[in-house]
C-alpha cells in the first residue's frame, strides 16, 4: 500500500500525487509498489528489500540523494504466540519529500498519522522516532500489567507449565525490546552529535526529547526484566510447591484409607480372632475402624497435612 499524504497542524491531507514537501507512506509493498517506488526515489534495490529482514539493525546513510535512515520500532500482534516484538521502519528524506518503508503493519506509523504538527521532512523523521519510543513505553506498561496479572491471579493455585511458558515469552519480547532500543539509541546519539536532519533549533529540542524518551525505555526494559527473571524463579518455586502440597493431601488420603483396609484384613484371617463368636463382632470391628480413621484425621490436622 502507497499512501501520499501532507500533515499540517489542522489536517492530514490524502494525494493523489507526489508533490514538493509531501510524505509518501509505503506498507507492506508489492513488487509492483516497489518498482513504482524506484521511479520516485533512485533506491537500489537492496536497500529496499533488506527492509523485509525483520532483524535488519538500525544504521543512518548519507548520499548525494537521499538520507536514509533505518529505526526498529515496537509491534504487537495478537495472532502470534510472541505478542510483542520490534520491526524495522526505513526513513528516505530527500530535498522533495519524505517516504517511510515498512513490511509490515505498523502502530508507530499510525500514531503519527494521527498528529497534527508543522509538516517538514526532517521534522516527521524525528517524530517518528519520538512516537516509536514513546510506544515502547506503552507497550512496557502492558507487560508490566500481564507479569502482575501472572504473578498474583493465576500463579497461586497453579500446577502447570502455562504460566511460565507466557512468562517467558514476555522475557523473550523483553530482550528484543532491550536491542532494538540500544541500538535506536546508538543511532538518535549519532545524529544528535553529528547534526544529520538538524536544521533548525525545533529539530534539536526533539531529537533531545527522543534521545531522553529512549533512554527511560531502555531502563524500564532493564527493571522489567529483572522482575521478570525473579518472577520465573518464583514461579517455578510456586508450582513445585503446589504440587508438594497436593501429594500431601493425596497421602495423607491414601494412609485414611488404608486404615480400614488394615482392619478387615485383618479380621478376614482364618484363625481365632476377638469377638469372633460376637453377635456384635462386625459392628464392633466397623466402629474401631472409623474410631481409628477419626484420630489418624485429627493428627494429620495438627500437623497441617490438610
């Protein structure tokens, strides 16, 4: 999907056509997309297809015709396993336009859409490098309530694997989480330091913004994780216990049960017994029985086997 599109601080107008100072925003493409791509922007052809490589790192490129700049922003997708994980956003400036290049449906390219902000080409490029961190904090924030929802409503009845395995997968969207930021921040440094897209003093103030919104992110993913790990542990330690607790019960069930067993087998030897020749020999014998079932029940009591 081609979308050509022109933010000012009242609206974001929808083009027909490319024109100067425009924002040409690129979804998923086709072949047929990228071709028509190359005809507005000289990119080669590996640049635009090393986009698809979810892994892709985040690097920034300076030619005679375009800055192109490579971000990895957050994305959650409900449909797979690993709900939360990072893709990467190419970013072409030009001295005409703006076009943003992504494989994959993108939450950070459709929060931006939404703002209404002075239109220029470097100013949605640092915005968007504002959105994507500030995204990152809001998807930290919902792990944060899904480990406390773990940990203090499901874990404390548990006896299966379900609750460290989700555990775990958060962990695992907490470590692409924690590269994709180290490596935005390697980048958001670089082109503070160096000045690339800087060209008025609004754009420093919001590279400042994004470098300190980056930063909070990778800290916040640093305490996750540490909470994180300790709450595997305790999970773990949670359901070995649960399960230590209910073979005591079973056993405890198991030594009730076998009481009477003991006493009818007892008296079903064929040899002389008490009260054998008893008109009261089996009531008495059923009596004793649930007597004893009632004290070994009172002892496993005292000593919390229930």
């Amino acid at each position: 999907m081609i979308q050509i599109l022109k933010p000012s601080e009242e609206k974001l107008e929808i083009l027909e056509k490319p024109v100067p100072n425009c924002w040409i925003n690129v979804v998923s493409p086709t072949d047929e997309e990228l071709a028509q791509i190359k005809t507005l922007i000289d990119v080669p052809d590996e640049l635009l297809r090393s986009l698809k490589y979810i892994d892709k790192i985040p690097e920034i490129e300076k030619n005679e015709k375009f800055t192109f700049l490579i971000i990895r922003t957050p994305y959650n997708n409900l449909k797979v396993d690993l709900e939360y994980f990072t893709v990467p956003v190419g970013i072409f400036v030009t001295n005409d336009l703006v076009m943003t290049v992504c494989f994959f449906d993108n939450d950070v390219i459709e929060r931006l859409k939404t703002q209404r902000f002075p239109f220029r080409k470097t100013q949605l490029a640092f915005r968007l490098l504002l959105i994507s961190a500030k995204l990152y904090l809001t998807y930290l924030n919902e792990i944060k309530k899904k480990i406390y929802d773990i940990e203090f409503l499901q874990l404390g009845n548990s006896l299966k694997n379900k609750e460290i395995l989700e555990l775990m997968q958060l962990q695992q969207s907490l470590v692409y989480f924690n590269t994709s930021l180290k490596s935005n921040e390697i980048l958001i440094e670089r082109t503070a330091k160096d000045g690339i897209l800087i060209k008025t003093p609004s754009d420093k103030i919001l590279i400042e913004h994004v470098v300190d919104e980056n930063k909070q992110a990778i800290e916040m993913t640093n305490i996750y994780s540490n909470i994180l790990s300790n709450t595997i542990e305790a999970c773990a330690s949670l359901i070995s216990n649960n399960l230590n607790m209910v073979m005591k019960v079973l056993t405890s069930l198991t030594i009730i049960v076998a009481l009477p067993t003991l006493v009818a087998s007892i008296y079903g030897m064929n040899m002389a017994l008490p009260l054998q020749d008893s008109p009261y020999a089996f009531p008495s014998v059923i009596l004793f029985s649930f007597a004893l079932c009632i004290v070994v029940i009172i002892f496993l009591w005292k000593k919390k086997f229930f």
